[in-house]
C-alpha cells in the first residue's frame, strides 16, 4: 500500500508546507511518516518519496542512512541506540557497549533472538555528562536512559522483553 | 750440476701433489651422479609458492615483472570466485612465465613479492634445446600440491579467502623482523 | 575579475579574484597536494589534505587600514589553525604557507593521510589503481612511513560490490572525498550515488536501477583518488605502468572526444597487442576531461570476430579468401566496366583523407553519403567558427537545441550545454517529446512532431523566446533528427540557418549551425562533397556500386533488395556485415584504431587520431584501399602517405585552408592541469601532448557570399484515427554495428522497443513491457512497448538501429501480438 493511500491526508499536509521549488524539504517529515506503521521505510515508500519530490531514490537512501533515527531493515522492536562518542567514552561508554554486548550475546547492530532489542551505536545524542547513556526508539517514541549501569540495563531489557510479550 | 738432481726435484713435487690428493679433502663432485648442495641463500630456478591449505600465493599482482631488470617475468591477472579460487582474495595470476633467457637470478622479483609467492629455489639445472623451452609457464613453476584435495583452482568456503595480502596483525611485526603473520 | 596579488611561499602570485588558494599556487608552480579538491568540482574540504597556513593583513577595526609594523609594511595576522587551501579565495595581501615552507602546515598533512590511511586496506598489490593512484602518490610523497592505529582496528567492510555492470565498487578503499558524488550530482546531473551512515561508516551507495544509472560513470572512476571505483571491463586487466598510450579520436558521435587508448600484449590474445581501456584525454574546448560510456565500453567493434582479415571475392555463390591482388583486379574490371552505371555509397564513419580519395575516386559518377539527416552543406556554409567553445558560453549567450535528444545522441555536448546554462546561458530546447535537457533549459518549446520548422519559423517573430535568442551575444543552434528523415532534417537546417543569419548569428566565434550527425565524421563528407539522396533503394538498383564502411542492407530490407538487384557490389568495410553478405567483393579496412587520420567533429572541428594497435589481418586503411582501386582504374591517387592527402584537401577546399598535420598536432597549455604526471590533479586523465586540432572556417567567417535556401515546408503527418504517427529516434545504445559488439552495454542495450504515451499505449491495450505486432509501410515486425509519459498522445517512438527499418516519419499501425501459451 502507498503512503498516499495509506496516509493521504498527512502527505497533503506535509507537501504543503513547503513551496514547490523547495519541495524535497518535504523528505524528512515523510521519511517519518513512512516509518510510522513498519518501524522502517520499505524499498517501495522509498521510491514513493523520490518520485513525490523530484529527487532520485539514492538521495533518498542516503538521507536514511545519514540519520540514525531513520532504518531501512526491519529489525528488534525497540532499538536500543548507546552514544559511543568519544566524551561517553571517556565516561565509560565504550567499555559500557562491549559489556552489554556480553551480556545480550549480541553484536552492536545485531537483534537479540526474540526480536526485542536492537543494539546500536550511534554519534552524538547530546548528553555527555550522563554518559553511559542510550536511547529506545520504539514505535512509541524514544526515551533516554542516563548514567547507565550494565544491572540496570538488563533489567530494563528484561521489562521491554515482558512488555513486548504482553502486547502481542 | 748432478745427474740426480732432476729426479729429486721431480720427486719433491710429487710428493707436495700426493699430499694434496691424499690428505686433503676433495672439493669436487662427480656432476651429474652426484649433485652438489647448493648455500641457503643461492638463487635458482623460481618457485611459485603455495599456502599450507594449498591456495597459490601469487595473487597476479605483476610487481615481480615491475621489479624485474631484465623484463623477464610476464603476469596476467584475473579474478578469483569462491566457485574456483586459485588464491585468496579477489585476484590471481593465469598467466605467469619467466623467460629463463633472460633472467639474471638476481632476486628483485622475491623482494618485490608482497606475498612472498616467488622463491629463487635451488634448481640450477636450466639447460634447453629450443627457444621456447626457456619460457617457463605457471605450471612449471607452481609448487606441487600439498595433497591431491588441495589443487587449485578449488572451491572454497564463501568469504573466507577474502584478502590478497597477509594480513599484518601490529606494526610492530615490521620491527621485530619477525616474518608476516600468514592468516589464510 | 579584478586580479589579486598574494604570496605563496615567498613567491608573489598574482591570479582573478575568487580563484582558490590551491589553484592560486597551483599557477605559481606549487603543489597543493588534494584528494576531494578537484579543479572540475565546486570545492568541499572533505578530506582535509591541503591544510596550509593562512594570513591576512591585519585591519585596523576603527578606520578599516591595514595595520603596519615597524618596517612599514601590512602586519600579517595567521590564523591560529591551519586552514584548508581549496576553500579559501585568495584575498589581496594574503600570505599562504604551503608545506613546502612550513613546518605546521607539513605536519598537518602528515596527520590528514595517517588518519586516512587508519581504514584504508591498503591492498595496492590487487588494486587496479595501484600505480596512478592519488593516496598512493601523496602517501610517498607527504605521509608518515608509519603508523600509529592498530590494524585491527581498520574498518571491514563490502570490498567486490558491482554498483551496476559497468563500475565496481571497493568500499574499504574508498576515502569519502565524494568526488563521484559531487560529479554526479553537479555535472552529470544525474544523482545516482550518494553516501550512507555517517563518520568512519559513512559509505557508498546506489540505489538506481539499473545499478549506477548514468551514462557518465566510468568518468567517476578517472577521477576517483583511490581505487574505489573502478570499471569493469578492465578489472584486473593490467597494472598501469605495462600499459601503452595511444592518443585517439572517439568514433562513436559527432562531439569527437579526444580519448587514449590503452594497449598491452597480451597471452590471452595469442600474444597480439590488444586494447585494455579507454580513457579521455584533455581537450577543454571538446571533452574537457570527460567522457561517455558508450565511447568507453563500446569499442569492442575494433576487435570484434566478425572483423574481415583478407579480401574475399564470391565464386560459384561463396564468398571465398582471395589475394589483395586478386580482389582489387575484379572490383577494378568491373567498376570500370559499369564507369557509366556506378555509385560510390560512403559512410561518415570514414576519415576525412578516406572520404577525400573517394570523392575523386568517384569522380562525375555519383557519389552517396550513407545518412538520413541533412543540412551540411548549411553547416559549411554557417556552422560554427574558429575558436568556438560551449565552454565559454555562459551568462548574455544562447543555445537552441531542436529534434535532438542531446543526451543519446552527443552525450558530451549534452553535459557542456547543461554547464552553459548553469552558468547562465539562455537554453532553449524544442522538442517533440520530453528530454533530459528540459531540466536545465531557460525555454522547453514542445511541438507535434511534424512541426520543426514552423517552431523555427516562430523564433524568428515577436516573443519572449524569440526575443531572448536575437538578444543574445552568440547564438548557436544544434539540430539533429529526432523524428525526422532526410527530408525534415534538410528542411529544418535550412529554416535554423535563416535563423542564425537574420539574428546575426553566424561567422563569429561561439556563433552558427551545428549538426548533430549520426555519425563521426558526417560533416566531414559534407565537407568533402559528399551528399545524400532521397531514394537510396533506386540510386542502388542495377548499379555497380563501391560501398565503403555503410551497412544499407542490416539497416533496411528494402535497400538490401535493391543491393541484391545491383549489377556488382564490391563492400569495403571493417567487418561482416550483412552487406558485405551480399557482395561481390570486399575489401577489409582498418578502423580509427589501427591507422591514423582525421575526422571533422559536428562543431567543425579536424581532429587527428593515431595508430593505436596493429592492423588487424592483411586489412588496410580506406584511403590506401581506394588508392589502389584507383591506380587500376587509371586515376593517379595518394595511397601512401596522410599528410599529403590531407595537403591535398587543404590546396583544394578553402574551409581546410592553412591546416596541415603539424597544425593539428599543436597543443597549448590547458587549465587545469590534469596530466598524468601531475600527481596532485592528474590521477588516471590523460594529459593532451598529440594536439587539440583545429576549426574549419565557414563561408560566412571568410565573408563569402552566399545564398540559403529556403526551408521547404512539408505538410506535418497527423496520422488518421486508429493509426499512430511513428518517428525515428536515436537510442545512445543501440543494436549497431559499432555498439552491439560489448557484451558489457547489452544489459544497458535491451531489446528494440517502442515507445508510446502510456494512454495512446492502454487504448491499444498494451502494457509497459508487452509485445505487440506493429505494421508500417508494408512491413511487420513484432517488438515490445515501452511507455513514457513524456510523449504526445499518438506517437510512436522507433529507435534507430534496432532492426526497425523506419528512416522517416510514417504512420503505423499496432495490434496485440498474440499472446505465447
């Protein structure tokens, strides 16, 4: 199904933000929108958006891959986002990420085998001084978890693990 | 002057020619019967090497024939598949010939190697009744297998052979003069 | 611009205002090094390699003065950090340090290529850029002999990753300086590559289909620092520094690119000396430094196994191996035998001293110029004149492209016109259908095909774009047969040269006609006296007819059959085409590769290209061949020697006057400087040391006078109900004789299609991607249908040389083909 099908009401909004000489503009507000129901922009709404806006199918790939809170993979429900740069890691974050790796049995960019969490690593999420710290993007919304242990982190895995099966 | 002086003197000689033959350790060998040994570090006949599981080392990258003063080597790349690898990595040599004409066995090709596929060995027996027979293609210089499973070219485990050269695990393996850390 | 004087390096340079510090010191002679930076390329500081150091004159903030020191001299004031050379303009009083004198500068340097060098694989022995490779040279030349970072930690990531058929990407090597992003974005205008992720992973990709979708790519990989990118037709093909060069023409277009070959012998060819790649060669008022992928994957024509190796004459209905000897007396004996009753049909794939020889050779006989597009002799007459350059045409200058898509028939011209208007020029572009151009033009004119010369005729009046095109400083047209025959085309030069000469717009430089010929070397048989005929099929019939280097017969059933019905056929060409299936005698020639010669480009151009493999066979070059038809048939020729062929067209046409082969071969210095040797710009392009040729002059800058004719107005075909108008179009890459040979476009080639507005296409009831049977003029051929939105309703497009004999505008009719079970 097309985003224009799907949300036909939203893309008119978003498209008339913007004049139409500047209309590419409109490609971040409708990368989210096409994430909204998949957590990830399908292939398809991907050539959507290029024709939409005069632009070519790699740019807009390339604009997914440039931000971090965009994906073009399916993977975990929620995606577990650590900043590893290097003020978190001079506050432990690097250290931080390796354990939780261990801990998880998975590798940064992997999924957890339940389909739970996705590790990340990511640049800067503008809370140094709260290193060890991540984000959850879910299709809830994102939530910052601050001065992070590895015991505190895995309960909250353990309570994302609980939650996600109650929602199904 | 003596009668006898002559015979004494021819006598004396004699004797310094009996010592020599006698007493002394013979220096020669009787070649072709008996070949000699030749020093660790004499450069022969080149030897194309392979790794332990098989895999030729020359990857065809033609530094060999670059190095080379007397434009004796002649290389010809082509590309590797996990389907039929002759090397790791993505390239290999299919055509590799050494004109023995005009090799002059002085090493560069070895020091050029980045894999250390081409060894001066210790064949010095290159004699040849025609032309032709001076060019020595791949086959002849390729050492033989290890055993018979590991010919090349063979397929292989996907991605496992995805590096032409060795890869160097520290820096510091330069330093140490240690030889490079083969990882195939 | 206004010029300003800095120092670089004690040194006083004085360059335009707005020049870049890195090209500032680049004219004095200093090597900034670079890998992002590219003089082609709007500058981007990605890679950080040319720090320098940088000072200016330190102002006085209340009064707005340069501050002295003691000495009375402006006090320089550095900035506290090295700065990059390619961002910065040059500013008056400026002091730049390059590394050459400081030691700041020198280890910022050291640093840039020590963190590059942390990811990089550094797998040069396999690497096909090994040996011409920037990071390489630079590495030697300004980067640390160590390093720091420990190898397990370089990045891994995707190292054989076709990004479509013809460019292979590497992206460990890659160091992010988005060249070919920049290029494909900026000058191709094709935006097909872009990065993904960010930081260390920042990472190439192409998401187009097919992969790497642009007809420019492999221009990416010349200019790729590294050996990211790179093509693969010459994946491992040889190391750069066991390669030969050979300067040469491309023979695929009339914009005659200045390209060099690569050679090598080779085991794989039996020990011959083969062609290993393609590249361009500097030539800034043709091709820059660019290219297209037709000239540099379609080459293999030259090489292909249908080449002719020996003469064949046919014996009891077979074509059988003869001598040159043998072969040469029949053609000789027969040609003279139907003296009266013979035809020469010449191809304008042919050099300018070939086509000369022939037109002597041909004499008062008739003498054909195997095309269906027209006009010139008006491109003679007003073409274009010396000193032309789409290069220096920018802001107060037009350019009318009409009935040619640029983009597939002279994809370099494309580019530069693109460049043109970018850089203001005013661009109209007439068309019956939607083209690639239409993005960048000032004007998009869209008439039903059928219409070119009243659109012309238009522009003459009182509009907007009439009025923008007279007001011009220079004007040129380009015309081509974009839906037209011979018929339409010859009208419509006629009607754009009225055009140029009522608007006062010929025999002055960046001023005239251009035409967008289907081959080479057309205007150059235009110029040698050679013309087309309007029925071809009836100038063959029952002739004896000397055919050189023309397929008539692959490319039309009903000339095949008026070949079939010709006294005697003797077929000089490079290979076996069907043609040369019908002759009576051939003759094998040699192609551009394999002798040398000049071709005359659509801009008027005279070009020289050089031997660049051996002959193939017992082949000869045309000119030699014809030489020594002649000599039999009594009519002396030059069969040995070029330059006096050419001397010999230059004493007889006065457009050539003065020209001569050392002329030609003539080369001033070119900005920027790209050559092999320059380590800093260069990489892979060739620097032009063979010439960069020279202008024909046109009668109206010789101030002949000269009348032209007028142009004919045909009445437009408007087909009737249930019918649809068929045009012929040209396809970049199509199922010719010089393309279909490189197996590597036949994904990029496709099969012969139709094109149709997808309404005109459902009321047929034929999908995209469907075949139907089509029937025009009373032949059928079954093909498949291609829709595009940028037609008019009604039209049908047919691509020229796809097997579809349509050399003029027709009506067909289409039926669903019946469906295969």
């Amino acid at each position: 199904m097309s985003l224009m099908e799907k949300y036909p009401k939203e893309v008119k909004q978003i498209l008339a933000k913007y004049p139409p000489e500047f209309k590419r503009s409109a490609v971040m507000p409708l990368l989210y929108l096409a994430q909204r129901g998949e957590g990830y922009v399908t292939k398809s709404a991907m050539t959507e958006i290029a024709r939409a806006l005069d632009i070519t199918e790699t740019e807009v790939a390339s604009i997914i891959g440039f931000y971090t809170l965009y994906h073009d993979k399916k993977e975990g429900r929620y995606r577990m986002q650590v900043c590893a740069d290097l003020p978190c890691a001079l506050r432990g974050a690097d250290k931080f990420l390796a354990e939780l790796c261990g801990n998880l049995g998975i590798r940064v960019g992997e999924t957890t085998p339940d389909g739970t969490v996705t590790l990340e690593s990511v640049a800067c999420l503008a809370a140094c001084d709260k290193a060890p710290m991540f984000q959850i993007q879910s299709p809830d919304g994102i939530e910052y978890h601050e001065n992070m242990t590895i015991d505190r982190t895995m309960e909250l895995v353990e309570a994302l693990k609980r939650s996600g099966q109650e929602g199904r | 002057m003596s009668l006898l002086e002559p015979i004494i003197e021819l006598g004396r000689g004699l004797v310094i020619t009996m010592k020599q033959a006698l007493f002394n350790p013979v220096v020669t060998v009787q070649y072709p019967e008996v070949k000699r040994e030749v020093r660790p570090r004499f450069r022969g006949r080149h030897v194309l090497k392979r790794y332990e599981n098989g895999l030729e080392k020359c990857i065809g990258c033609s530094l060999c024939a670059a190095a080379c003063p007397s434009d004796a080597i002649f290389v010809e790349a082509a590309e590797n598949t996990d389907e039929k690898r002759f090397s790791p990595g993505e390239r290999y040599a299919s055509t590799y010939e050494i004109n023995m004409m005009r090799c002059i066995f002085c090493g560069f090709c070895e020091d050029a190697c980045p894999t250390e596929a081409i060894v001066l060995g210790d064949n010095y027996e290159l004699s040849f009744t025609n032309r032709r027979d001076a060019i020595y293609p791949k086959e002849m210089l390729l050492e033989p297998v290890p055993s018979a499973d590991m010919t090349t070219p063979r397929k292989t485990e996907a991605n496992v052979f995805t590096r032409s050269v060795p890869e160097m695990k520290n820096p510091k393996d330069w330093e140490s003069g240690d030889t490079v850390k083969v990882d195939t | 611009m206004a010029d300003v004087t800095l120092t670089i390096d004690n040194k006083q340079v004085t360059v335009p205002a707005g020049t870049l510090v890195v090209d500032a010191a680049k004219r004095a002679g200093l090597d900034v090094p670079v890998f992002c930076y590219h003089p082609k390329l709007e500058p981007a500081g990605m890679c950080r390699m040319c720090l320098v150091e940088i000072g200016r004159p330190m102002l006085d903030r209340a009064t707005g003065k340069p501050v002295l020191d003691e000495a009375g001299e402006a006090k320089i004031q550095f900035m506290p950090k090295l700065e990059t050379a390619c961002t910065n303009p040059v500013s008056e009083g400026m002091v730049v340090k390059t590394q050459l004198t400081s030691e700041k500068a020198r280890a910022g340097q050291k640093g840039t290529v020590e963190f590059l060098l942390t990811s990089h694989p550094l797998d040069c022995p396999v690497c096909d850029k090994g040996g011409e490779c920037a990071l390489q040279d630079l590495t030697m030349a300004h980067g640390p002999g160590q390093s720091r970072f420990l190898f397990d930690e370089k990045q891994r990531l995707a190292k054989q990753l076709p990004l479509g058929e013809l460019i292979w990407l590497d992206r460990e090597r890659c160091i992010q300086c988005a060249r070919c992003i920049r290029f494909q974005d900026d000058i191709a205008g094709e935006s097909v590559l872009g990065f993904e992720e960010r930081g260390r992973m920042m990472q190439i990709v192409s998401m187009s289909e097919p992969g790497f979708d642009s007809i420019f790519s492999g221009n990416t990989t010349d200019i790729c620092p590294v050996g990211a990118l790179t093509t693969s037709d010459f994946r491992f093909g040889a190391r750069p520094w066991e390669l030969n060069a050979a300067p040469s023409i491309c023979a695929q277009c009339p914009v005659g690119c200045n390209l060099t070959f690569n050679t090598r012998r080779e085991a794989k060819a039996d020990g011959q000396i083969v062609i290993k790649r393609v590249m361009p060669r500097q030539n800034e008022q043709v091709n820059e430094i660019w290219m297209c992928d037709k000239g540099r994957f379609a080459y293999h024509y030259v090489e292909s196994e249908k080449r002719l190796t020996r003469p064949l004459m046919r014996r009891d209905g077979k074509l059988a191996k003869v001598s040159w000897k043998a072969a040469l007396d029949l053609a000789a004996e027969k040609l003279s035998e139907h003296k009266k009753n013979s035809v020469t049909l010449v191809s304008g794939r042919l050099s300018n001293e070939d086509l000369y020889n022939l037109n002597i050779f041909a004499g008062k006989t008739e003498a054909i110029l195997y095309t269906d597009m027209g006009g010139g002799d008006l491109t003679s007459l007003v073409g274009v004149s010396d000193g032309t350059n789409i290069g220096d045409m920018g802001k107060g200058d037009a350019i009318l492209v009409i009935a040619s898509d640029l983009y597939n028939e002279a994809p370099i011209w494309w580019l530069r016109i693109k460049a043109a208007a970018e850089r203001g020029a005013t661009l109209i572009v007439a068309g019956g259908r939607a083209a690639k151009l239409d993005r960048f033009a000032t004007f998009t004119i869209r008439y039903a095909y059928g219409d070119e010369i009243k659109t012309i005729e238009d522009l003459g009046g009182k509009s907007k774009i009439a009025e923008a095109f007279r007001k011009a400083e220079n004007a040129l047209i380009f015309y081509g047969s974009d839906g037209l025959g011979l018929a339409g085309s010859t009208s419509l030069a006629a009607a754009c040269a009225n055009l140029l000469k009522e608007t006062n717009h010929i025999g002055r430089r960046n001023n005239g006609l251009v035409g967008v010929w289907p081959r080479v070397n057309d205007q150059g048989a235009w110029e040698m006296g050679f013309r087309p005929t309007a029925d071809l099929a009836e100038a063959l019939k029952g002739k004896a007819v000397y055919i050189v280097g023309a397929d008539p017969a692959g490319d039309d059933p009903a000339l095949a059959k008026a070949l079939k019905s010709a006294k005697f056929v003797v077929v000089q060409d490079i290979s076996m085409t069907a043609t040369a299936e019908l002759a009576d005698v051939i003759l094998p020639a040699q192609p551009h590769t394999e002798r040398a010669g000049t071709f005359t480009s659509g801009e008027r151009r005279v070009q020289r290209f050089y031997p660049v493999v051996p002959a193939f066979g017992e082949s000869r070059p045309d000119f030699s061949i014809t030489a020594q038809l002649a000599r039999q048939m009594g009519i002396i020729l030059e069969g040995s020697s070029l330059p006096i062929v050419f001397d010999f067209i230059a004493h007889s046409l006065p457009a050539f006057d003065g020209l001569n082969y050392d002329r030609l071969a003539e080369v001033t210095e070119q900005w920027p400087m790209v050559g092999r040797g320059d380590m800093y710009y260069g990489g892979t392009t060739y620097e032009n040391k063979d010439g960069l040729g020279a202008h024909l002059s046109s009668a109206a800058q010789r101030g002949e006078t000269f009348k032209l004719p007028a142009a004919k107005n045909v009445k437009p075909l408007r087909p009737k109900e249930g019918e649809l108008l068929a045009v012929p179009v040209t396809q970049l890459y199509d199922l010719g004789n010089t393309v279909a040979s490189a197996e590597l476009l036949a994904q990029r080639i496709g099969a012969a299609a139709i094109s149709l507005h997808p309404e005109t296409a459902g009321k047929l009831g034929a999908a995209d991607g469907e075949t139907v049977k089509i029937s025009w003029n009373g032949s059928q051929s079954e093909v498949r249908v291609r829709t595009d939105e940028g037609l008019a309703a009604g039209v049908a497009l047919v691509p020229r040389s796809f097997g579809i004999a349509l050399r003029e505008p027709m009506t067909l009719t289409v039926k669903p083909a019946k469906k295969v079970k």
